[in-house]
C-alpha cells in the first residue's frame, strides 16, 4: 500500500485534500468518486514530502498556536470527526507554515496506522514532554478530547503569564533604554560645545563642573575599555553558565536577588501545581509527573527541589510529605497539597493553590513596578539635573558680582 496526497472537488464546489492509502493512482480515483468527489491532483506522498520538507523553513510554535490547535482538535475530535480528516482540516488553516507542515506530516503517519502520541514523539522541540505525556496518558485512558482541552488551557494560560511578564517588563525597559540615549546624547553634541567653550574663558572653573568635566573625560579616554571589558564579562559568565558548578551558583545567585528571586519562586510555584494538576487529572502517573515537571526550568535550585520530592516519593512518603521533606516549596503549597490528598481531589486543589500563587506574583510585580516608576523618572531628573548644573555653573558664575 502506498500515501497519496490527493486535491478533490465535491458537487458543490467545495474543495477537499488530504491523504489516502491505495495500490495506484486508480485505486484512489475509484475511492474518491465513490464518496462523490472529483480529483484533481494526485501525487504519491514521497514525492510531496520531499519537496515540502525542503521548501518549508523553521519557524517556532508558539504557544498560543498549541492552544488553538489543541482547541480545535478536541471540538472536532467530540463532534465526531475522524482525527486525520481533522488534523488535515487545522493544517490548512495553519497561518505558520513550519507547524502546518507537521501537522500534515503527522497526519500522513495517522494514515498509515500509527497513533497520535508515537506521532507527536518525532516533534521535541514543538510538542513538549508534558504534552507528549498526557497525550499518551489520553490515548490510553479513552479521555483524548478532554486532555487536549487541558492542554489548550495550559498553553493559553502559559501565553497570557509570558505576555504579562513581558508587559511588565516593557516599561523599565523602554526608560532605561531612554536614560541611556540621553547620556549619549549628552556627551555626543551638548559637553563638546561646552567644553569648546571652557576652554577659551579665562579664570578657574567651579570645582563640581572641574569634577564633572574630569569623569567626563575618563570615561571618554576609556570608552573602548570599558566597552571591551562589558563584553568580555558577559562572555565570560556565559561560559561559566555553562558549567556545572558555574550554572548551579548562578542560579542559587538569582534565587537570593531581593524581590525578583521571590518572584521566581513563587512563579515557578504557581506554573508546577498548574502542571501537576493538569498531568493528574489526565491520568499521567505520579512519578512520571514529577519526572516531567523537573524540566520546566533550567534553574538547578528549583530542579533539585523538584528530584528531591521525585525520590521521596518512590521511599513510598505522601506527595506533600515529599514536598515537605525537600525544604523548597512554600508552606502554604505543602498545606494545600496534604488537604488535596485527604480529600481526594488533588487536582482541583492544586489548581486553586496555582491561581494563589499567580496572584502573589502579579501584586509582586504591580509593587515592583509602583516602586521602580518613580526610581526610574527620579533617575532621569538627576541626570539631566548634574549635566545642567555642571555645564551652566560656570556662566552663573561669570556673570555674578566680581564675575
């Protein structure tokens, strides 16, 4: 049996593609006419695959793209909808052409008999380990359409936390870039006119602009250094990033930064009951949930908290005892967790605990946010405040009695 991809048109002019398994062309001509459709184009599959994986270029999948598709499969998939005819439907419709093309690969593999799960397994870096799991945990439970609707609600709820992050962080951003376009500015048209102009008056300058005008002028002397050491520095803790022990202090260092370290726990906090609930409610088992969840994040603080729970966890210890036992999770998580485990809904508890938490990290950033306004504008005002003084001192001074 050989893939062909096929292009169709119906009596009402509706246009199809998609897949068939046949012997020959005429095979699938025949197959096609019987359900009352017209070829127009059938080409065996090599041959378009070929062709398509050459033409088609990396783009990443975003999340909301995996929330959309995982969306729009299940509502076919609970309206009855064969899942190949289904997957083939989204992949037309796909506006990233690199994830349409993968989705009709993975249709193409459906047809030949295999399941979504093995399918998804050849796509990594697009469909996680999480999803690969409780795609995999649905195919054998019988409860596939109800786990895409959790996935597509964990990816959406994945895409508003990273928008409102980068929200939050736009402000700073832009004003800090605004402080540093100043400061060029500054020293690349307003000093050197000043500093022209110093030099042909006659008399000592004040000694804060002597100051301003000395620092000025090392600065100056020394760009290339300074910009040569920057750089050098950021290689060189990327390289120490990527050692063992030079990754693991880095990331004990941003666990205990004031504020922000706070924010990271509690962030990642909300994000792992999140996932434990949607990896238990899907029938994923327990130690292979909390084996998934130690690849949520890079950082080796908060990866070791998550292994530290796994191996309590296989000594036979309840899951908020683990938890407990690795000194990491917040009390209140622990609490939460031990009432979810007495009254038998876990999963429904931990997701209550992940909104807690969200909400924790949102008043921490809306303070963080309230606090580095005024620090920011604040900061501007100084700057702008010493070039003026340092540059105009001199001619108040001029001009006063005896000037």
């Amino acid at each position: 049996m050989k893939s062909f991809e096929f292009e169709a048109w119906d009596q009402a002019g509706n246009r199809h593609e998609g897949v068939r398994q046949a012997n020959n062309e005429d095979d699938v001509i025949s197959m096609l006419r019987s359900q009352g459709l017209t070829p127009v184009s059938i080409i065996p599959i090599a041959m378009t695959t070929q062709k398509k994986r050459s033409s088609v270029r990396y783009k990443k999948v975003k999340a909301q793209e995996l929330s959309t598709f995982c969306w729009q499969l299940g509502t076919m998939l609970d309206g009855g909808l064969p899942i190949t005819t289904a997957i083939e439907t989204i992949a037309s419709e796909m506006e990233n052409p690199y994830f349409g093309w993968i989705l009709k690969t993975i249709a193409i593999e459906l047809e030949r008999g295999s399941s979504l799960s093995i399918c998804v397994n050849d796509f990594p870096k697009v469909f996680n380990t999480m999803s690969r799991a409780m795609i995999q945990a649905g195919e054998k439970g019988g409860s596939l359409t109800s786990t895409l609707e959790r996935l597509a609600e964990y990816y959406d709820n994945k895409d508003k936390l990273a928008k409102k992050v980068r929200g939050a962080l736009a402000y700073p951003i832009f004003v800090i870039v605004f402080i540093v376009l100043i400061i060029v500015a500054l020293m690349t048209f307003i000093i050197p006119r000043f500093t022209t102009m110093f030099e042909m008056m006659e008399g000592e300058l004040p000694a804060f602009t002597r100051g301003f005008m000395y620092v000025y002028e090392t600065i100056l002397a020394n760009l290339a250094f300074i910009l040569i050491g920057i750089i050098v520095t950021f290689i060189g803790l990327t390289v120490y990033g990527k050692t063992r022990s030079g990754h693991r202090r880095l990331s004990q260092l941003g666990m205990i930064v004031p504020i922000f370290g706070k924010i990271k726990i509690q962030a990642f906090v909300s994000v792992f009951c999140k996932t434990l609930s949607t990896l238990i409610s899907s029938g994923v088992p327990v130690l292979e949930a909390f084996e998934i969840l130690s690849n949520l994040t890079n950082n080796d603080v908060l990866k070791t908290g998550v292994l530290e729970t796994r191996e309590k966890l296989v000594e036979g210890s309840s899951v908020s005892d683990s938890m407990a036992a690795s000194r990491f999770f917040p009390d209140v998580a622990i609490k939460m967790t031990q009432i979810g485990e007495q009254s038998g809904s876990l999963s429904s508890v931990l997701e209550k605990t992940s909104l807690y938490y969200e909400r924790k990290v949102d008043t921490a950033i809306s303070a963080l946010l309230g606090l580095m306004e005024p620090i920011l504008i604040v900061s501007v005002g100084a700057i702008v405040l010493v070039v003026i003084l340092a540059m105009y001192l001199p001619i108040f001074t001029m001009s006063g009695p005896g000037g």
